[in-house]
C-alpha cells in the first residue's frame, strides 16, 4: 500500500489515496463514522500500526489501535485515565485524548498521549494500556501551569521525542505553556521566554502561554518551531530564549495561526497558515483570501503561497493538527478545514488544488506511508 | 439476552451507541447488589463499556443517565434488585 492521507473529522474517520499521478485522491471510509477523532498517527518504527484517539458526544474518551494500516481497529485495554484523587484532591478525568505521538526509535511500543483536561499519559505495549506519566499529572505545578483553557477545553499537544534521547521530552499546553523534560518526564520546566502572552498581565511570565503548534525538526533536533496565540517562533537549542520569526510576516497577515509544520529534511523551511486573530478572533483566513505562508531561510522571510486557492470570499478556518507533508523531495503540503475540504499544496504549496470537500469538520490530517 | 442470568441478575439495556460492545445486544443480563457491581460485571462481559459511561473518578459521564427501573440514579452505590432492569440512556443534543 502506498501513500494516504488520514482525515480525523469530528464525524469519523477518512483515508485518502492518491494515483500514481496525484492527480485523483480516492477516499475511503468513513470509519467509526459519528464518533469524534481527534488524531490518526503511523508508527515510523512498525508502519503497520496507526493509533487512533476517539471519543463520542456521549462516551468517554479512548484510543483505538490498528495493526493492519487501519484496515481493521481494537480498542485500548486501558486507555488513558488519570490516577483516582485523593480525598480533598480535584479530581480530574480525561475528556479527550487529544494527541498522540510515537516513543522513541530505541523504545519499540512506547507512545505518549496529551489530553484534556491537560494530562500525559505513556503506553508501553504499543497503546494497548496506558498509564499516567505521574512527574507531570503530579507536578505541584501542574494545576498552575494548566490552570485554564480554550473555549473547547484545555489541551495538551505536540508531545515531543528529542530523536537523540528518549528521554529529553517537550510537551505544549493551550493555555499553559511549553514544557522540557529531561529526565523522561519525571521533571518539568517552563520553555516560554521570548514568547509574548499579550493576554496575560505580565508580559514575562514564566509559564501561561498559549502555544498551537510546536513541532521539532527530525533531523536537526535543536531546531525548534512554535506557532503561538502571540505570532511564530522558533528556538535553536541550547538556547532558551524564542525568537519571535513571524515579524518577518507582511504586516497585514500578522502572524496568528493554529498550525506549523516542517520540511522533513530541510529545517530552514516551515509552512503555517495565517489565521485572523483581531477583535473576538475569528481564526478565519485573513479577509476570506486563504493563503499558506513558507519560508526556506529559517523565519527570516516568509513567501505566500495562495495559488489554486480562493481567491476571495473564503473563510477558512484549519486547526493545529490538520496540516502535514509527505516526505516527497519536493514534498506535497496538505491542509484539512473546518469547513470539510483537504487541499494539496503540490511543490512544497507552489500550486494547490481541492482533493476533497464535503467531509465533516476536520480535526486532523496526517501522513502514513 | 446473550450471557446466562443468575439468581442475582438483572436486565441492563443497552443503549445504542454502546451496542458495538454488546455484539449488537439491546438487553443483556449482568449480576451484582448495586450499580457498582453491576456495571463491573457488565465490564467483565463486555470488556472497555464501564469506561465510556463512568470515568476514572467514578462519575457518571456528563450525557450519561443511568436508571434503575424507573429511578433515576445518581450513585454507584445504588441497590439493584434481581430481576430488576438497569437502563443506560445516552442523552445527545446539538449537532
């Protein structure tokens, strides 16, 4: 099997293919049509494995998992849940499995998972039981860093696996904050410094960001990437301070979206997706002309890339996990909208056109291969 | 019905949205004195149900109800009687 393209709609899930000429994408699907899915992911380490995280309007949260490429799926034993509370204690309960993300290369079945209310949950056995990752559900600070959330909820997202040490852990939180482990999540530490929080009443506060998006380069690990509620940033590790790169944005885009993602080989290129973050927030796309913005110098310039898309009247809305690539040399870049469509940016977005619309509201689009 | 009752069985319906862990099941039979028990001896049966109706915490889920002939329950700790019926609601507004 080749390529797909997987679509987490808030209906279902969806899985689109492409012809040898990526001219037509088939869909298939959907699968667990009506239920929730929040993220569909591949296992880099065994591609036939794809996790799922799921929930209903009705039911609680979990996890379902595949061993056939998604032909086929079987619900966690265990899905994530937090510790029971003491007496006294608030108690929390998982709403959503929001994220997932693979372990590290060395650590075949481990896969970690962000939650709502904001909790980080671990598989060992390739996401049939899950248990909570204690340092951070437990951390004295946890209720502070977390100590509120968007309109849908609080998030925990962009778990990330340092490809040199599984235990250097990064985690983002809306609202809340970026997050460093270096002990496997035993130990947590705020990673906020140069990122704005005009929301907040003190403009250098440690923790209480709102980062979207926060994506590490697989190749250049040092080099990360945030799109943030307060502009695009990125920070060059050991480094502690972000730089805020979207200042470099035409003044009139700003620099407010949900999602960022990366070249696959090229950390100097990074694509995001403006967003209109004025007034009450509409988190349209910037006077209904839908665009993706990419820069190939690291943040220093930014070059829009609107063709094939509308050109007006469009009022686009895509959230953080709905973009990706494909691992082409010249990879394809694709998008997923609230609005049901998946575009593809063929050429790193040089030319785009419509592969889908009509779905659900789509909460996520990822790459298997 | 698809698992044999007991002396102490009740009747659980099921509704439709968690009929994929009952193999299709609308009714089925599941043994113990209170809710809790029930509930645990359904999850024995029907392996993942408890958890999308009840979390971690023990808290009936917020589009949950759960009635106990026509009692509505609130508790966990709730008596059941044999051959009474537990009734598990999925109460869904909004698109």
């Amino acid at each position: 099997m080749g390529e797909t393209l997987w679509v987490g709609t808030r209906k279902g899930a969806f899985a689109l293919r492409p012809d040898a000429r990526r001219r037509q994408w088939r869909l298939a699907g959907p699968q667990f049509l009506g239920h929730i899915i929040h993220h569909i992911v591949q296992d880099p380490r065994e591609p036939n494995v794809l996790l799922m995280a799921a929930k209903t309007g009705h039911l609680g949260p979990t996890v379902y998992r595949s061993t056939d490429r998604g032909r086929s799926w079987r619900e966690a034993a265990q899905p994530p849940q937090f510790r029971r509370a003491a007496e006294g204690e608030t108690a929390l309960a998982v709403q959503r499995v929001f994220w997932l993300t693979p372990g590290h290369a060395s650590e075949s079945a481990t896969w970690y998972a962000g939650t709502s209310p904001a909790g980080l949950f671990r598989s060992a056995d390739g996401g049939e039981r899950w248990e909570p990752v204690a340092g951070f559900n437990d951390h004295p600070m946890r209720a502070k860093w977390a100590a509120f959330g968007t309109p849908d909820g609080p998030f925990l997202h962009s778990i990330l696996v340092d490809p040199r040490d599984p235990r250097h852990l990064y985690i983002a939180i809306s609202v809340g904050g970026v997050f460093e482990s270096l002990d496997g999540g035993q130990e947590w530490a705020p990673l906020n410094e140069g990122c704005a929080a005009d929301f907040l009443p003190d403009p250098n506060a440690a923790f209480g960001h709102d980062p979207h998006c926060l994506v590490q380069h697989p190749l250049a690990p040092d080099r990360l990437y945030q799109q943030n509620h307060c502009g695009i940033y990125r920070l060059d590790r050991p480094a502690r301070r972000w730089a805020r790169i979207g200042t470099a944005m035409p003044k009139k885009i700003g620099d407010i979206g949900f999602p960022i993602v990366v070249h696959p080989e090229d950390a100097e290129t990074a694509w995001v997706l403006p967003m209109d973050g004025q007034t009450v927030w509409p988190r349209t796309s910037i006077a209904g002309r839908p665009a993706v913005y990419r820069t190939q110098d690291g943040g220093r310039s930014w070059r829009r890339l609107d063709r094939g898309l509308p050109e007006r009247r469009a009022w686009l809305t895509v959230l953080r996990q709905a973009m990706c690539t494909d691992r082409r040399e010249r990879p394809g870049v694709y998008f997923g909208t609230t609005g049901g469509e998946v575009w593809a940016g063929a050429s790193g977005g040089e030319r785009w056109h419509l592969i889908v619309q009509h779905l659900p509201e789509i909460y996520s689009v990822t790459y298997a291969v | 019905m698809n698992a044999s009752p007991t002396a102490r069985a009740c009747t659980v319906r099921i509704a439709s949205p968690l009929r994929s862990y009952t193999g299709g099941a609308a009714k089925v039979a599941a043994d113990g004195a209170t809710l809790a028990e029930v509930l645990a001896d359904l999850d024995r049966r029907f392996p993942g149900i408890r958890f999308r109706m009840i979390d971690e915490q023990d808290a009936i889920r917020p589009h949950i109800r759960l009635y106990v002939e026509t009692r509505e329950v609130k508790s966990l700790s709730e008596a059941v009687g044999a051959r009474e019926t537990v009734h598990v609601i999925c109460a869904l507004s909004g698109g």
